[in-house]
C-alpha cells in the first residue's frame, strides 16, 4: 500500500514538472493569452484536468514556470550573491571588487548562455520584460532585483559612489546588458561572427571582452 502512494506521488510530481516544462516553451512562444490550457497539456502530454488540479488555474501554472526559474536561477547564483552580499556589508575594498564584478559577469555568462537550461527560460522572460503579467513580480523580486543590487554595489565600490545614486545603477545596468545582449540576440550575434552556437572556447572569449570593458569602468577611463 505504502509503495502505491509513493508511486503515485512519484507520477504526479513527475506530471507536474512535465507541465512546467511545458507552461516554459508554450508561454514563450505564445504569451498568456494565446496559449490554450489544450496546448499546454498537449505539450505536457497530461490531461487537461492535471493543471487545475496541480495548479488551480492557467494562470497558476503560469505562476508556477516562473517561481521556478526563479529557483533554478538561484541555485546557480546564490552561493557568488551570498558571498558578494558579505563583503559588501564589511567595507569591501576596490581590487577585492574588481575581482568579485569579474566573478559576477563570468558567472551571468555561464548562466545565461552557457546553459542549455537557459534556453527554455529565454523567451518566457523575455515575453515579461516586453509585456509585464503576472509573473513579472516573481522573477523581479524572486531574482532581478537581487542579481543587480548585486552588480550595483560593486560599482558603488569600485567609482567610490553611493550605491543609490542612478548614474551607478545605469552603470551597473550597461555591464549586465554587455551580457543580455547575446541572449536576446543570439541568432544574429552567431550570424554576424560566422559561429554555430557558444562552444566553452567562445564563451570564455566573451567573458574575457566583458572583463575587459568592466576594468574600464573601474578605472574611470569609460
């Protein structure tokens, strides 16, 4: 009997990431409103009754597939943000920075191109930058705020600025978006340097280019 209910509960967590994995791709192709509860189990090849039942509504699946990018993003970020956190919070100084900005940008291209998981995310939450929903607040405060927060600080360190100055914030915005752009433009990036795809070779060339432009951030000269 134990071993039933355990099985059971194995297929319905197991239905229930099949959804998620399928509110990923069928939300980002589509949005919210052009994907149809039919699709999305389609896609999940569940029935349809399984997402009300796992998530209430579309909309609580919708939900589900960005709190879980959430958690997948913080995973991979959470042990460099803790560290960078501390040493902000204990008078952190310039060329200790400069190392942790570098860490922080090898770390966001790793994540953001180098992973084939990132691929499913893309277009999700790309489609709520561009259209903010319901799933706008949970990526924001779940992961944006504290990635640039993060980026922010380093910078506040490294121009000797405080941290809520804009022009700061600005500057911290430009370095990660040296990275986003080869997310959001990836087909035509790859086009235009004659590449099939970000080899780990590629990958720390553009990590070393991004380190680059940040040095000229941190010594003025930008």
């Amino acid at each position: 009997m134990g071993a039933h209910v355990e099985s059971l509960q194995d297929r319905g967590e197991a239905t229930r990431q099949r959804l998620i994995d399928a509110a990923l791709a069928v939300f980002g192709e589509f949005g919210f409103d052009g994907a149809s509860t039919r699709m999305l189990a389609d896609q999940a090849g569940a029935n349809l009754a399984a997402i009300p039942y796992h998530f209430g509504s579309k909309e609580g699946l919708y939900r589900a597939a960005a709190q879980y990018i959430v958690e997948r993003i913080t995973d991979q970020t959470n042990a460099m943000l803790e560290e960078i956190e501390h040493a902000l919070l204990n008078a952190l100084p310039r060329a200790k920075a400069l190392g942790f900005l570098h860490k922080y940008t090898d770390t966001m291209v790793a994540i953001m191109l180098g992973s084939k998981e990132a691929d499913s995310w893309a277009a999700f939450i790309m489609k709520e930058q561009l259209q903010p929903g319901a799933a706008f607040e949970i990526l924001y405060n779940g992961m944006m705020r504290r990635i640039h927060e993060a980026g922010a600080g380093l910078v506040a360190v490294l121009l000797k600025q405080p941290q809520i100055d804009n022009r700061i914030r600005l500057r911290a915005i430009a370095i990660f978006g040296q990275i986003l752009i080869f997310r959001t433009s990836r087909h035509s990036v790859l086009r235009q340097l004659g590449w099939k795809e970000f080899s780990r070779d590629r990958l720390e060339l553009i990590q070393s280019i991004i380190r680059e432009n940040v040095d000229l951030v941190a010594t003025g000269s930008a």
